[in-house]
C-alpha cells in the first residue's frame, strides 16, 4: 500500500473540510486510517510551509534583492493516520524554484 494515493478529508484550521489526496508513506490505508482516529487536522502541513516560507524568506533578505518569488510543491502525506506536509524526503522529490531580481543600476567603477 505504500505510496498509493487515495482522497480523503482533512479538516482546516478553521474547522472546515476539505478533500485531498493523500500518499500512504507507512504501508497503512489513509482511508482506513482516517475512518478509525477520525479526521486528521492539516496543522502539519501548515507547517511544513510555514517553516520552508521562513527559510526562503530569511534567504531572500540576506541577499535583498529589489523584488523575490519563490515556489515550491507540497505533498500530502498520511502515517498512522496523521497527515503531515512532505517537502523533501529520501523518497520524493523537490523542485523550489527561486526567481531574484535586482532593478538598481550597477554603480560605475571608481576611477
């Protein structure tokens, strides 16, 4: 069952439902998982981007640049019937694209 995706729900940090599709990680039905604890909260996730947010975002001001975008994916993952955001792992993989722009014109060599 391993990395077999299935749709389930999750329930948002302001209590609402949503429907997902999640990776089995740990040889457990996500289905059956979720029908037996309950449905899982996407606090996990929320932290998973919250955290890669503050890197990038810590990496983008130490370089300041005049303007920054920064992407990257987030795969729903369920162990143990608890669903957690996965960025990078042994298994997957990632792609952060980093677009850094700078508009001011260079300043002119010292004579």
């Amino acid at each position: 069952m391993s990395g077999e995706e299935r749709v389930v729900e999750a329930r948002l940090p302001d209590g609402g439902l949503v429907s997902i599709v999640a990776m089995a990680t740990d040889g457990h039905d996500p289905a059956q998982d979720i029908a037996a604890r309950g449905v899982p909260s996407l606090d996990d996730v929320r932290s998973a981007i919250t955290g890669m947010a503050t890197l990038a975002r810590d990496a983008v001001q130490a370089v300041r640049p005049d303007s920054a975008s920064v992407e990257f994916g987030v795969d729903v993952k369920v162990e143990s019937g608890k669903l957690g955001g996965l960025i990078v792992s042994g298994s997957a993989n990632a792609t952060l694209k980093v677009t850094l722009t700078w508009n001011s014109a260079p300043t002119p060599p010292s004579a």
